[in-house]
C-alpha cells in the first residue's frame, strides 16, 4: 500500500484484542517486530499490555501511552533505519543500555536512542511514555556527534524538553494540521525543538520552532484559566517566567492580541455550556461567569457581535437541533 508521506497517518496499537484471543504471539510479530522493530517480553508476572496511539507527520512521527512492566530489545538483524527516538518518561521509569552505555530515567525525563544500533530498553514499573522519531539528516546539520547525545538522561527541569512535550500536543489539533504546509511547519518546529535540546545553538533559523512551543505553552496556560474573571497577562508573565512585553509580541506574530484571544476562548466556552443537551436549564449568568466574564451586560454584548445571535438564542437554536 503506497503511503503519501505529507499526511498525518494515526494508527492506534492495543495487545489488548490479542491477549483475549490467545494470540500476544501474532501481537508481538506484527507490532512487535515488523512495526516496531523490537523484540517484546513482559517482566516477571506481569501480563503484556502496550495501547499506543502512533502519529506520524513527514519525517517526524509520535507514540504514546501506557506500558505494563516489560523489555525490549533490537538486535542488528531488526535495524532498518538510523532515525533517532527521544523516549520521555511521563509517568514511570526506564533503564536503556545502547552504545556501551547505561541510563536511568523517571518521571519527566527523557533520553535519546538510536535506531541504527542494537538497544535494550527496560520498563521495570507500570509506565506511561512518549516516543518521539526524528530523521537524523534534519538534525545532523544541527548537532555534529549526535551518537555521543544517546544514552545521557534529560532532566525534567530542561526548558526545551518541557516545550517540546506541550507543543507535541498539537497533533491533537485537527486544525493546526489542515493543510500539507501546516504539517511540514509542525514537524520542521519539532526538530528545531530537539536541536535545541540536544544542545544546539539558538541559530535564527531554530527559534522559529521555539516560538511556536512557547506560544502553545501560553495558550495552554491561558485555557486552563479561563474561567477566572481576573486573568491577567501579568499572571500569564509570572507563570510562564516570561516578561509582559514578549507574551504580546507573540500573539502580535500570531496575528491577535492577549486580550482578543482571552476574550475568544471565553466565547467558544460559553457556547460550549449553552448547547449543551446536559444542562438545558443552566441560568445564563451562570455559564457567562463561570467563562470568565465577571460583566453580564458585557458578555451579552460581545457574545452577540460574535455569533450574530443572544445566548438565548444560541440554547434555543441548539434545542430545534438535537
């Protein structure tokens, strides 16, 4: 089957129907060896259980979830590539040994591995992971030695690690992936975001990258927010350990501004609550300050010029469509 490498191709890998038929053995030949690449074996009495949600862009691609107690492992015969994997620990621990080398890895850290070598990899504890493939010709030009970076742990603390994990959330974003130039910018920001955490320069053509995952950071932040009246970008500041100036140089860039993108969430939150079939008697007032908006008579005004209808209108129209 021919596969056009500019899509997003999402795959989702569960041991699960394979355990209950009697058939982990087909599992761990399909998955295990022809997908990944990896011979498969659950530690001590665990049963095997692997459910992973696979995402793949052009030359970047993304596994994640919940792993039972288990090793794997890559001998030379398995090796087709010489892609890069950077495996983050969300919840858990890991022990890679690859290169000669030994790493020990637990919550929130990472370390990097290396397709075009043997590898074994212990997950001694129910674990949840994020895999993250790189092509190696996109970072090379970036970091020179990038063997000598595998099997060195990442500290939770580093600030690239931690926006590189936020931004690799807009795979979830249907939106941010519309097009085929939105995913090209997307992987190109995640190898500019692994160079810089592999300890490349701040080289102008890496900070694009960086911005974007700090603005998702701050978008992130502000959803989580939202419902507070008195959400300020000067909190936003604080939060994020960046200066007031900056965060509106972002959204300046992004085309809008602190507070249009503050007052648009609260919007989209509030005609979420309205047609909702859960809670057709919701007072309005209520659903407006649990938004954010702390004036009702301002809500009622810029939710109309938003919609082109009142928020009764919005419940009523959604009722005639259920």
């Amino acid at each position: 089957m021919a596969v056009n490498d500019n899509e997003l191709i999402q795959i989702r890998v569960s041991s699960a129907p394979y355990a209950q038929s009697g058939q982990l053995d087909a599992f761990l030949e399909a998955y295990g060896r022809k997908m990944f690449r990896m011979e498969i074996e659950p530690l001590g009495s665990h049963p095997l259980q692997l459910d992973a949600m696979l995402r793949s862009l052009p030359n970047f691609a993304m596994a994640s979830g919940p792993r039972s107690p288990m090793r794997v492992w890559r001998s030379a015969e398995l090796i087709d590539n010489d892609d890069l994997l950077l495996i983050t620990i969300a919840r858990g621990a890991g022990e890679l040994n690859q290169h000669g080398r030994a790493a020990t890895i637990g919550d929130g850290e990472a370390v990097l591995t290396a397709n075009g070598a043997p590898i074994n990899f212990a997950i001694p504890v129910p674990s949840r992971t994020m895999t993250y493939r790189f092509s190696r010709d996109l970072l090379r030009a970036h970091i020179p030695n990038l063997d000598d970076r595998v099997a060195r742990p990442i500290a939770r603390d580093s600030q690239a690690l931690r926006l590189l994990v936020g931004y690799s959330g807009v795979l979830n974003d249907q939106s941010a992936l519309a097009t085929v130039e939105l995913r090209r910018a997307v992987s190109t920001h995640v190898h500019e975001l692994a160079a810089l955490l592999l300890g490349g320069k701040a080289e102008a053509h890496l900070v694009g990258g960086f911005r974007a995952a700090r603005l998702k950071a701050l978008k992130d932040d502000i959803l989580q927010r939202i419902a507070q009246c008195s959400l300020s970008v000067d909190e936003i500041a604080r939060s994020q350990q960046i200066s007031e100036r900056y965060i509106r140089r972002l959204f300046a860039d992004d085309g809008t501004t602190f507070t249009d993108f503050v007052r648009e969430a609260r919007l989209a939150r509030a005609w979420q609550m309205l047609t909702d079939p859960r809670h057709p008697h919701r007072p309005i007032h209520v659903i407006a300050f649990e938004s954010g908006f702390g004036d009702l008579s301002y809500f009622n005004r810029v939710f109309r010029q938003r919609y082109r209808m009142t928020p009764s209108d919005a419940r009523e129209l959604a009722r005639q469509q259920s």
